[in-house]
C-alpha cells in the first residue's frame, strides 16, 4: 500500500548526500568479518530474484517434479513465448507504460509549479492551502477506497486507464518534495531575472527549473515506482481485461493460471526487471527516494 | 497555464500609482493561485473530498445502487459486534507484532552492517535494496512459489537439512508468518535507509570519546550509538506500524485472506466488504474505525516519546 510521506530525516539536509555507506570515519577500514554476515544475507535477499530468472527459463516438465533442482538442466524461452502468445501481456504492459508516463509527466509539471508557487509567491490563501494539502497526509489510503471508486463511477471511468492514472496526477509528497526544494535555492537567482524583466512564469520555467534536476529526479523515481507497481486503484476501478495495468494482469494470472510456473514467473520478470534495470543505473536516486518516502507499491 | 503572461512585482522597483494595492493584490492572486491551483485542486479532491464524503457513506446502508438509506451511528455500532471483524483485527495484530520489530531491527542490523568501508558493500547495498522496486503482486507470485509446500524452495532446504517440511501458506498457524517473512524482503531497504542516514549524522568524537573510556565495540554501540538514534526508532517504528496495520495487497496476491480466514486483516475485510458485499456505509465506518485507531497510535507514540528521554521527534 503506497503511503505519502513526511521527510524521514529529520536532522538531514536535503538534497541527501551521495552513497551513504562511503563515509563512516569511526571504522577501520576492511573489516574482513563483516562479509561473514553480509554475504548470507545479500544471498538470502537475491534468492528470490534467482529462483525468479531460472523458473522463467526452466522447462514446465522439470518444475513440479521430484527430486526439484535448483538449477534447470536447460534453459528455455517457452515460458515467454507462452506468455506473449497466450496472453494479453504486451497490452498490459503497453497500459502500465501509459500511466507511467501520464503519471511521471503530470507529476513533475504540476508539483514543480505548485511547489515553487508555495515555496516563492506571495497570494492570499497560500498558508491555508498549504497546510491542507500537507494535512491530507493523514487520511489513508483506505479511507478513500469507496468514495473514489463512487467518484469514479460518477465520471464515468470505470474500466478505463484514467482511473489508473488519475490518482497519479499530482501528490502531496510531490508538493512537498519541490516546495522543501525550491526553498533551499538562493532567491537572489530569481530577482535578477525578475529585474530583467522576465515574467514569474518565464523566470520559473528558464532560471528555476533548470536547477531543480536532482529533486525532479527524485520525483520522477517516486512518481514511476508507485504508478508501475500500484495495485489498489486499478483493482477497486478496473475489471476489463483489455485497461488491465501489468500488476493486475498477473494478479489476474495467480488465479487463471496457477501452476504454470514458467509463464508466471516470465510475468513476474516483465513487471519488475525495468524497473530493476533503472534501479541499478540510478541507485543513488533510488536511495535518495527511499529516504524521503515509506513507498512502497 | 493562465499566470504565463501575467506581469509580476519587481523588488525594488516604483509601482504604477494608479490604483494602488488592490490589483497588485489580484495580480498576485492570479499568479500565485496560477502556480498551485492545478496540483492543489487534484490533491484535495482526492483525498479531503473524499475523505468527507466516507465520513457522510458511513452513516448510510447503501449497496452503490439502491437509494441510500440513513441509518446514523448503526455501522460503528454494528462494527462494535463484528466477530469477522474482530478476527481480522486479531490477525492484523499478530501480523503487526511479527513485522514491527523484526523490521525494525533488521533495517538497524543491516544499516550498522553497511557503514563501512569494506570491499564489495556497493554490491551487498544493491542486493539487499533491489527487493523495494518489486510490486506487491509480483512479491505475491514469488511468495507462493518459494513457499510452495510440495516443490517450494523453502521446503527442500528444510528436507536438505533433515527438518520435516511445512505447510506454510496453506497452514493457518504459519501463512501470517511467511506474508511477514516476504514484507521483510521486500522492506528492509527502507528502514535501512532511515538507519543509515541516521548512523552518518552521528558524530564520530560521540563513539571515539566512548572507545577512549574504556568501552568495547559492542558497549560503546548499545550506550552511545543505539540512544543517539531513538528519535530514528520512534519514528520507523510508528511508520511500519501503520504500514503494518494496513497491510492489503501482499493478502490480495498470495491468500487472499485463507487458509480458513487465517491471513484475512482489517483492510482486507474492509475492501471484502465494500467491493464483494457491496456494503458501502459499513466499509466506510471499518475505515473511519480503522483511520481512528491509526491516529490515536502515532499521537500516543508521539506524545509518550516527547515525555520520555527519547525526545526531538
């Protein structure tokens, strides 16, 4: 269940520093019996992923047959293959990306704006919509499963990739994120540009934003990881197979095809390597993201 | 965006005398309001508004078709004498005392593993974060593989190593366990994260005075290192708390609330009741109850922490 989030360090400065493990003067370097514990459980925490990799890959005869191995006798792509021939996959991962994207695109222009507009301007009603929005913390998700779905019926989009997205658009852990952000920015920046001329607008879409790249990179993880692997909203508001997201699609498949292994696990690898690929490349981001929220689809 | 052209106040600069303040006031209205009313608007409507409106749900008996009915306070009273309910809560309960503290001090275990500067901790950093970008329903397929009682990784170590294999998911006395096993898995990068932030903003005189004194690794980690980070405990402890307290979608996409009921929580039975039983204005008071006893735990936490030495929370 995805919670919106305070910021979690209370005594740290954002933007959060780089890689934390780097930097702890008070150990000794190359303390050899560390990896000892580390090593089971770094093992431990990968297990899964390669039981998920080789199951995907393993032939059906060989998965639910004694003595089981650990390892295939031959790797094969039949699951995969079963899995895009048999199966809507490819829409649903075409649905997902959609949101994704809608849901990344909405966030960073509308948090952004709203952020500097809480952070930079001065307009009547400021502190009190401020304070809203951060009030709205408090309500979970759950509070709002009914009336949404009411909502939702009354718009008329049931059963379509809207109600997927629409709950993305824009979030308080955004406003927040962008608003801490822009307030950290000496505001000498902005008032020569406004000296020269240049509207607020223009100020904040040339000068501004430009500077915010980390904070929207931290946005734009956020913003992917809970749209990607969101599963509440799409169930509540969507039963056509043909505006399923990925993540419903395969929850779908636990109960249609419950024993074919290899196809479900080649599911399992479609919904989550992208975003394991994007993890290993912007780790530090990832990190980053992580500290300043409890997300977690 | 209809603040684009909108001119805006120069610092330092004469204003036009015509008129003065007053459209100044506008301008800055529209401009402002120009920035923050599209995310602001989004943000309430779908959360204050609906919010108030389950408030409004709850006091009805309404099925999403028929005319509501207003029954008053009859859904809290009915909730009161619940015992599917009451179950679930039980279940969310053990679930949350299972999760809470080995969550908690897995993330410090890992978080005091990490600090250091050893060869190859990029990679076990990596490994033991990856988990957090798996879905819930991926997690849920993995959970049920792993713990398959026939062919399951799980049971054929334990056949390895001699020990009679268990049923698991399929066993009432054990499905809870292995749902906070796999939460474990996938959320440890989180309180390790907090952990590891927290551990850096320590500083290094605190354990190096302690060394100096005369107090080993370990007396100089529960004295000095362990009470500098209470205000961190407090606060992952409340957080996991409510994550535990609402905990869905893993049940969604492994048990589904089975075996026997076993696994079903409050949000399960909450989401059972509104979108299987199509009982709206029931489904909205077991939200408000639960909402209620959310609050009530993070403000007791927070106020027994402010008394107590833990403090700066």
């Amino acid at each position: 269940m995805t919670v919106l989030a305070t910021p979690t360090r209370p005594s740290s400065s954002w933007p959060p520093s780089d890689t934390p493990a780097e930097e702890a003067p008070h150990s000794k370097p190359r303390r050899g019996w560390w990896h000892l514990v580390l090593v089971p459980v770094a093992l431990l925490f990968a297990t899964p992923f390669v039981q998920m990799f080789l199951t995907s890959l393993t032939p059906e005869s060989e998965i639910n047959r004694f003595p089981v191995r650990f390892f295939p006798s031959e790797l094969t792509l039949d699951g995969y293959a079963k899995l895009f021939r048999d199966t809507d996959v490819l829409l649903w991962t075409s649905n997902t990306v959609l949101v994704s994207l809608v849901a990344v695109g909405s966030h960073l222009v509308l948090c952004s704006l709203a952020g500097y507009g809480f952070a930079r301007l001065k307009f009547p009603g400021r502190n009190v919509g401020f304070f809203m929005i951060i009030a709205t913390i408090m309500i979970p998700t759950q509070l709002l499963m009914v009336p949404t779905y009411v909502m939702f019926a009354r718009v008329g989009i049931i059963d379509t990739l809207a109600a997927a997205m629409v709950p993305w658009l824009a979030s308080v852990f955004g406003i927040f994120l962008m608003r801490q952000f822009f307030l950290s920015l000496p505001v000498e920046l902005e008032e020569a540009a406004l000296l020269d001329g240049c509207s607020r607008f223009t100020t904040f879409w040339r000068i501004i934003l430009p500077l915010a790249r980390p904070a929207l990179a931290t946005l734009a993880i956020f913003t992917l990881l809970s749209s990607w692997n969101d599963l509440v909203w799409p169930l509540i508001a969507i039963n056509d197979p043909s505006a399923f997201t990925l993540q419903l699609g395969i929850t779908n498949f636990q109960g249609a095809r419950r024993t074919d292994w290899s196809l479900l696990m080649a599911s399992n690898v479609v919904a989550t390597l992208p975003l394991i690929v994007f993890f290993v490349f912007a780790q530090k981001q990832f990190i980053a993201t992580m500290s300043f929220t409890g997300v977690k689809g | 965006m209809t603040a684009t052209d909108v001119a805006t106040r120069r610092p330092g600069t004469v204003r036009p005398t015509r008129r003065p303040g007053h459209p100044r006031r506008v301008r800055d209205g529209l401009t402002g309001w120009g920035f923050v009313a599209p995310a602001t608007l989004i943000v309430l409507g779908l959360s204050i508004f609906p919010a108030v409106w389950a408030f409004l749900l709850s006091l009805q008996d309404w099925n999403g078709f028929s005319t509501p009915e207003a029954v008053g306070f009859d859904n809290y009273r009915e909730m009161a004498a619940d015992p599917d309910l009451g179950g679930a809560a039980l279940h969310t309960l053990l679930y949350t005392a299972l999760f809470v503290p080995a969550s908690v001090l897995l993330g410090l275990g890992l978080a005091v593993a990490l600090n250091r500067r050893i060869v190859l901790v990029g990679l076990y950093r990596t490994l033991i974060f990856l988990p957090f970008v798996v879905s819930a329903a991926a997690t849920g397929i993995l959970t049920t593989y792993l713990f398959n009682p026939q062919f399951g990784l799980v049971n054929n170590v334990l056949r390895a190593i001699g020990l009679p294999p268990q049923g698991w998911l399929e066993d009432p006395n054990q499905a809870m366990v292995v749902l906070a096993i796999m939460s474990l898995w996938g959320q440890a990068a989180f309180t390790t994260v907090i952990y590891l932030a927290a551990l850096q903003d320590i500083p290094a005189e605190l354990t190096e005075a302690a060394r100096v004194d005369g107090a080993n690794r370990w007396q100089s980690f529960w004295h000095v290192t362990f009470p500098q980070l209470a205000p961190v405990t407090v606060f992952v402890s409340i957080w996991q708390t409510i994550q535990a307290i609402q905990l869905f979608d893993l049940v969604y996409t492994t048990t589904r609330g089975g075996p026997l009921g076993a696994t079903e929580t409050i949000v399960y039975y909450l989401w059972t009741s509104a979108f299987k039983d199509l009982e709206f204005g029931y489904a909205s008071a077991v939200a408000y109850g639960l909402f209620a006893v959310t609050l009530a735990i993070t403000i007791g936490v927070t106020i027994y922490s402010r008394r107590s030495t833990v403090g700066g929370f």
